[in-house]
C-alpha cells in the first residue's frame, strides 16, 4: 500500500481526501477502508473519507464518493464538500467556480483562497414542533433534510447540554427509523448569531462542527422568527459559518454555505 492524501479541515470538522480518479482503493474495499483510516491513534483518524472521482455527468467536474469515519456512506456533508472543492481547485481538477457530483445531487461551489462557498440542494422533509419523548423528558424537535437529515432542540444554554446522551437518544429514536438523524443543539445568542453543537450521525459523536447542520439550524430558525438570514452560526470548534437562503414565497432555495477551510498535512497511507 502507498496511498497519497491530504487532511483538511473545515470549521474542526476533519476529512482526509484521496484522489481515486485513478483508482487506488477498490470499491468493494472502501467501507473497511474507511473506517480504518478514520481510527485515530492507530491511523490517520478523521470525521470521514472524501474519495475524489471522475464525473458520470458532462453538468459537473468531479464526482465525490463521501464516508463517515464508521464507514457508512453519506449523501451530502457541508463542510467536506467546501474541504473538496478547494482540494480540487488546487489540484487543477477544477475551476474556482465548480460543480461537482454527490449523492444528494450536483454542487455548486466558489473557492477564494481558504473560504470556500458552497450551494447546497433546496432543502427538504421539513417537519416542525414534533414532540416526542426520552428518558422520561419531553421535547420540541424542528427536522428538516438539508442533504442529510437534522433534527434541532433549541436551548438556552447548548454549553450545558448532554449531547451524548440526549444525542444518541434522538438520533435512534423510532420517529426518525430506519435511518436515523443527526442531531442538533441550538442557543440564540444576544447578537442574533446562532451557536451550535451537534450528535453526528456515522460519527456516533459530537463533532466540533457540521455544515449541514449549521445551514438546517439557521434555516429552521429563521423560519421560526429567531434570525434573519444571512445567518451567523458558532461552531462548537469556535469557528463562524454563515449560511445564506431566499425564503421568498415560503419556499427555501439558494441556500449557500460560506466559510474556512484549513489543509492540516499531507502524507502516504503505507500500512492499515
């Protein structure tokens, strides 16, 4: 084994990213892959796994095969698709302004040095005020599926939240079977921004930021009245995403995810 790679980051959400255009991990073999790679102090250890691959489609200029780090595929992750964007631009795969292939559909994406924006497909699925208990304890959950599922609790104080267990409690729960949500914890902050922590799904953890999360939350919230868009959202990382949309006429469309991107190393795989 000798493969190349490079870890990004985006927000303190972490990616290695792999050029299979040539292919250098067998198809049948990426989920063990995966999850291997994504192990950390015995591997690289990662959120998850962006395989760069040639486009099916004449619309796009890439096609991305995305992995959380327990080797189940995704269709869509903010923060991994602007990591790969600008991956792809400085590697000459694509333009500054791209457009690449995924499982939720086709993005859009601009790179400017380090911030990458990305357009993300028009959310769906919203489902709002869905009560449902855990524990013993009620709660008020906003969903909504911005290319991967989201379920939102609004807090007064996310610092001081159970995100492991009230995370892990919500992501199973029987209202979201069979396939489970990734779950979020969100705090109006006094400047009207938004501050967020997330139980990611796949990860089976807290993550110290989630783009899709981040643009459900602010889209959930301003439909709600709490923000108005642009929306500035604090990471648990300490970074700020802003999340553009048009909410016009009761449909969300145009919505854009704008923020950092940082290229922590490069290496060669050489033992799994």
């Amino acid at each position: 084994m000798c493969i190349a790679f490079t870890k990004m980051s985006g927000s303190g959400n972490d990616f290695v990213i792999i050029d299979n255009r040539v292919q250098v991990v067998d198809p049948e073999e990426k989920r063990e892959f995966v999850a291997k790679v994504c192990t950390p102090k015995s591997s690289v250890g990662a959120d998850g796994v962006i395989f760069i691959e040639r486009a099916a489609s004449k619309d796009a200029d890439f096609k991305w095969d995305f992995f959380n780090a327990d080797g189940s595929s995704a269709e869509m992750c903010g923060n991994g698709a602007r990591c790969a964007a600008r991956y792809a631009y400085e590697r000459k795969i694509a333009p500054y302004q791209m457009r690449f292939e995924t499982e939720a559909g086709i993005i859009a994406a601009e790179v400017k040095g380090d911030v990458v924006k990305v357009k993300l497909t028009a959310p769906e699925d919203l489902r709002p005020d869905i009560c449902l208990s855990y524990q013993g304890k009620s709660y008020i959950i906003d969903y909504l599926n911005t290319g991967v599922p989201h379920a939102i609790i609004y807090s007064d104080d996310v610092d001081k939240d159970d995100i492991l267990r009230v995370g892990q409690g919500i992501r199973f729960h029987k209202e979201f079977a069979p396939k489970g949500t990734n779950v979020d914890f969100v705090e109006k902050k006094a400047d009207d921004t938004l501050k967020i922590r997330t139980y990611e799904r796949g990860v089976e953890g807290e993550t110290l930021a989630c783009g899709t999360g981040v643009v459900a939350s602010a889209i959930l919230a301003a439909l709600k009245k709490y923000v108005d868009p642009p929306v500035l959202v604090e990471t648990r990382g300490g970074e700020i995403l802003k999340v553009y949309f048009d909410g016009a006429n009761g449909a969300i469309d145009e919505v854009y995810l704008e923020g950092s991107t940082k290229v922590t190393f490069e290496g060669t795989l050489v033992e799994l």
